[in-house]
C-alpha cells in the first residue's frame, strides 16, 4: 500500500504549498493529492477551498481574482510564523518539483465548469508532462468525462463522498473508464473494495492519520492511503 501527502505534508507544513510538497519529499512520500482551481484570468493555481480566509490573508472567492493578484498574498502564516510569505502555486510550478517516478492525484474543483472550461486548461498542461504519473480525479463526474472525450489515454479516478448502494452499477454505467475510485476512509465496504480489486480499479482513500486505520486499510486491500502525515504513518 502506497502513501500519498494530502496537500503535500500538511499535517506539518502549510497546505497545497510548494513548501508542502518538498517537505513531503523528504519525508518518503509516494506521491501526492493536491486541488486546484481556475483564476479570474484562466491560470490553473494549487488550492483547496473556493474561498481564501481559511489559508490566506485574502477575502473573497479565489475566482474573482487574476493570478498577479493572488500571487501577492500569503498562504503561510496562518499556519506558522516560518512560512511567512508562502505563495500560492501554479499547477507547473508544483509539477516542476515532483520527482517522475511519484505519483499525483490532481483533483479538479469547479463549480461552473461548462461557463469555464478548466477542464481544458488542465489537459493543455498535462501534454507538457508526458513522463509523470497522473490522474485526475473530481467530485464532478461530468468534468472527468470531458477530459477524457479529450483524450481518451488520461487516468480518471471518480470522487465519493459517501457510499453508493449500487457501485458496480454506477461504475459500469459512467459512459467512460476509470483507473481509480477515491473514498473518505469512512464510506468504505469490503464487497466495493472486493469488486474494484477485481476490475484493476486502484483504491485510494482519504483522509488516513492513524496509523491504526492505515493496517486495517491494508488489510481490507486499499491501494493508497492519503494523509496529512506521511512521514508519521509510513510506518504502520
């Protein structure tokens, strides 16, 4: 069972930062999760919430603002004093620091994706990374359609956040092929990790802290792990 850094490794470092990432890195991660969004002017930029309060000193929607502008606040400090002016990073800035042989899961956020077409900006920056190991995964399952009507060859992992009476159904009617299905750790049911294990569809479950529930995980069959600790939890 593989460990991702959820936000690079943001149980210790600012989150969805290239500080993050590198920390991560050094801490033997297996890869990464990480979020990101459009900007005002069309820029694919690493972060999570729609809005920025939380880990900036900015006010208002990430959405509204144009990369220059955003590239002026500081996602650090709220976390700690040591990571005083930490900026927010473009996708290549962040895919420029990751090792070839790590694995990403890019998760797709948009809200009014047919107006805005992230989507497509996304897969223009993913040609320029042919040798990395990507997949894209959203809680929106139209988007991932989208991209893979752009190319047919792009790894999709779908995101629940739940539990679906029926998965072998859903799965089976998306209308295209995934490589991974993305769970909250809670929603899990062996019978669901028994049937993807036997399509070769990759489990990658979030948010894993304990490393009680990274053995229970492994024993259930999970691919991944996805956690805020991946220094503290390799060793479970």
């Amino acid at each position: 069972m593989e460990i991702l850094a959820h936000r690079g490794a943001s149980g210790t470092s600012p989150e969805n930062t290239l500080s993050a990432f590198k920390k991560a890195l050094k801490d033997g991660c297996d890869g990464f999760e990480f979020d990101i969004q459009q900007t005002k002017d069309g820029k694919i930029v690493v972060f999570h919430d729609w809005t920025l309060e939380r880990t900036s000193n900015g006010k208002g929607n990430l959405k509204e603002f144009t990369l220059e502008e955003l590239k002026k606040l500081d996602v650090g400090s709220w976390f700690s004093n040591d990571y005083k002016d930490e900026r927010i990073p473009t996708l290549e800035e962040t895919l420029n620091i990751i090792p070839d042989d790590k694995f990403i899961n890019i998760e797709l956020k948009e809200e009014f994706s047919k107006e805005r077409g992230t989507e497509v900006k996304l897969f223009e920056i993913l040609k320029k990374y042919p040798n990395k190991n990507i997949v894209v995964s959203s809680f929106s399952h139209n988007l991932l359609k989208n991209l893979k009507n752009l190319d047919k060859n792009i790894k999709i992992g779908i995101l629940i956040e739940g539990s679906l009476i029926h998965l072998d159904k859903y799965i089976e009617n998306l209308g295209f092929d995934i490589c991974g299905y993305h769970a909250d750790k809670n929603f899990l049911k062996q019978e669901d990790i028994n049937y993807l294990n036997s399509k070769n569809i990759d489990i990658n479950v979030w948010t894993v802290n304990l490393k009680k529930d990274a053995r229970v995980l492994k024993e259930m069959g999970v691919t991944r792990i996805i956690t805020n600790f991946p220094k503290e939890i390799t060793n479970y």
